[in-house]
C-alpha cells in the first residue's frame, strides 16, 4: 500500500514524500520592484521537508499583481532576489515550485504602478474589497482584455516561466482557482465575451489551455502543474450549475492530458464525487488540497493517497504553524494551533452554503 510518506518523482526529482505545501500568500516581498526578502527565503527553508513546496502566488507581470507586497517574476532584480530563496530551500533537501498567479480583476489601481487598472475577460467588476496600503478598497471593473493583450499576458506567463527556472525553482504551478485570472476566463458570470475566449465552453477554455501549454513549451510540460477549484464561491466567482461545471473542467483536462504535466491540483469542494470523477479524466499525477472547512487540513487526509484518492496530499494551514510538519505527520503529532487570521491562500472561503457539484 502506498502512503504519504513513500517518494514519488515529479519533474524528473525524487521527492521524499507526497505531503505537499499549499501555495499560501504572505505579503511578505517587502523589498524594492516587489522582491522576495531574506524572511521568505528562512520562511520555505524551514519547510524544505515537504516532499513539494509550491510558493505563494506570483505575478507573472505588473499588472497581475492584487495585493500589496506580492513578490513578481518579471524583472532581474526578482529573479535574483528568488534565487536567494531557492537556494536556501535547496541546501535543506526541498524542492519547490514557484506559483505563478495574475490576479486579474482582483485588485485595484492604487496597486498597480504607472496607470494601470486591473484587467479581465471582461469588465465585471467584483463585489466585495481588496485590502491596500491605505486600507479597504472596493473592487473597480476591470479592463476588458483584448486579443492583443491576451495573447501578451499568455506571454508574460511563459517569460514569467523562464524566469522561474532561472531563478532556480524546480518547476512552476500555474494558478487556475480561487477566482484569479484563468479562473475568471472560466467561470460564466466573469467571462462574458462572445468571441473566441468565451461563449462556450470551448472558448472558455481557451485561455487557460494557451497559458498552459504556452508555459509547457517553455520549459517543459513535465516541470508544470495546474490549480484548479471547480465552483469555489471565492473571489464572486460563480460556477453554479453542476452539469455545465464539470463539462467545463473535463474539457479542459481532456485538452490538457497530452502535455505531459507534472501534476493537477485540485482544490475541492464538499463534493468528493466529483473530486474522484476528475481523478479518473486527468492521467497524471493528482494532487488533492482535500476540503475540511471550517477545519483545517489535519492528520486524517494522510489516508486520501492510501486510498488512492490521490497520489499527494496538499496542507495549507498546519504547515504555517507546523513548519516540521511532515514529521509531526509521521509521528502522529503534536500540532501547533493555526493562526487564521494571518492566512488567506490555501483555506476554502467562499464555501460557505455551497451547492453540491454533482454532474
């Protein structure tokens, strides 16, 4: 029987287990251009013993940023700053991949340097507020996309790509949840056009299966993972018929499953059915941030890879207050309380009264 704390190989490196770390923003790149500090690269070096590391959200360009003090990938200054930060995760044994994260319509202007507002699909604004330096800002409609800058910000994902191998991460996870930018192409009350990137569910994809396999062809498919949350509420994102929901993501799993991937990250909702039918469409390897709200993430889930729920397990918030985490797995404990009103990344907000997902 296979467990949490066999190896596995991803992207050509031998990890010692299948526990995972979840990709949780920090707001900690204080440094000049959004660069990562010396306090980020102690913060993953401490948790080099997961088997993966994927890093907070990165934006992959200037306009992809939506909160204050995100750490970039588009600049020398950055790849340089993140080299620091790999290193250190590298000299305990880690493996880590960096999460690259555009934002989308998440966000607000005074973020964003030199005039720029944030974009989308189209111009939907979301409900709600994005925090800033001088406080709680409401959301403003975004700019819609056209093809030129589409095809542009498909772009900056693959350089933003390149940046990460040069910076010395060991592959990239490209952010397809949580209500940021891909995500946004795919759900119906952002997505809006009547063009080739909307409509149906062939365009909705679109944009999504260009980002990945543009990012694959940049550095190979087996050096990338995708995150996706299939009708996770966060963000006002509204995925809410069930049928439509899993044609969608089939699709594009289908769509996908000849690059190659290093792996699919699911971040689920209450529905473990559909959770075991997107198992079986995606052939690689399948990583599950298994859904526990309003509990975090605990010992139980190590039973999801013994039976073959999935091949890794991913932890959010016991790896912040547990940075040894896999050991205090092993050992059956003990584990240092979460802080939650530090984190907002890897959690499951927006589940709140959430239909069931079954197709």
């Amino acid at each position: 029987m296979t467990t949490a704390f066999d190896p596995i190989t991803l992207g050509g490196k031998r990890l010692a287990n299948r526990i995972a770390m979840a990709p949780m923003t920090r707001s900690r790149a204080y440094g000049p251009g959004t660069e990562p500090t010396e306090l980020m690269a102690t913060y993953y070096a401490q948790r080099a013993s997961a088997g993966l590391i994927v890093s907070e959200g990165i934006q992959p360009s200037p306009v992809g940023q939506g909160y204050p003090d995100t750490p970039g990938l588009h600049t020398a200054g950055q790849v340089a700053a993140w080299r620091r930060v790999t290193d250190a995760v590298h000299r305990e044994g880690g493996v880590i991949f960096a999460q690259l994260m555009h934002t989308g319509r998440i966000g607000h202007p005074s973020l964003l340097p030199d005039g720029l507002v944030p974009v989308g699909p189209s111009a939907v604004a979301a409900k709600g507020q994005v925090f800033t330096h001088e406080g709680p800002k409401e959301y403003v409609p975004p700019k819609e996309l056209s093809e030129a800058e589409i095809r542009q910000t498909i772009a900056d994902f693959a350089n933003a790509a390149h940046h990460a191998i040069a910076a010395g991460f060991d592959g990239v996870e490209i952010h397809g949840a949580n209500g940021y930018l891909v995500h946004q192409f795919l759900a119906p009350n952002t997505n809006l056009r009547t063009d080739a990137w909307g409509g149906g569910t062939e365009g909705r994809i679109r944009f999504a299966v260009e980002v990945v396999t543009a990012v694959a062809q940049a550095i190979g498919g087996d050096l990338v993972g995708l995150r996706i949350s299939p009708g996770n509420r966060y963000n006002d994102i509204a995925e809410t018929d069930p049928a439509t929901t899993y044609e969608v993501y089939e699709a594009m799993l289908q769509r996908l499953a000849g690059l190659d991937l290093a792996y699919l990250h699911l971040m689920e909702g209450p529905d473990r059915d559909l959770t075991a039918r997107l198992r079986k469409v995606w052939p690689g390897t399948f990583v599950l941030n298994p859904f526990t709200y309003p509990a975090v993430t605990g010992p139980e889930a190590l039973s999801l890879v013994e039976d073959g729920a999935a091949d890794m397990v991913a932890y959010g918030a016991l790896f912040l207050a547990n940075a040894d985490l896999p050991a205090r797995l092993a050992a059956g404990g003990p584990f240092n309380t979460p802080d939650q009103s530090t984190f907002y990344g890897g959690d499951h907000r927006g589940y709140t009264d959430y239909p069931t997902l079954t197709a």
